[in-house]
C-alpha cells in the first residue's frame, strides 16, 4: 500500500506548531542575569566607549596637527 503524501498546508502548519514549541522550551532553559550584573555590564561597556572614543578623538586631533605642519612646509 503506497503512502500519500500530505497536504502542503498541513505539513508547514505542522512545521510551525514544532517551531513555536521548540522555541517555548529553549526559552525556558535560558538563564536569565541579575539586572545587577546587567546594570554593571552596561556600565562597563559604556565606560569602555568613552574611553575608546576619547583615544581615538585625540589621535585624530594629534594627526590632523601633524599634517597642517607637514602642509605649512610643503608651501
């Protein structure tokens, strides 16, 4: 006895029903932070930024001298 295939919409609604309860237990196996190690993760990554930002502000500023001098004696 050959098996028939099913109907198109009944597999991919069968699809999407797995999909959302695959997703339902993977969300219930997550660990979710304190919001005090979020607030300090936050805070150090902003920290982090302005840091880098500063660096990279006074290497421009520093680079952007050198070359007004490199192009005052080129003159």
């Amino acid at each position: 006895m050959a098996e028939t295939k099913q109907n198109l919409l009944v597999r991919f609604g069968r699809g999407i029903g797995k999909f959302f309860r695959d997703g339902r237990a993977e969300i219930k196996k997550v660990i979710w932070p304190k919001p005090k190690s979020v607030f300090k993760s936050a805070g150090i990554v902003l920290l982090i930024i302005i840091v880098l930002g500063a660096f990279i502000f006074g290497l421009d500023t520093l680079l952007m001298y050198l070359l007004g001098l490199i192009m005052e004696i080129a003159r």
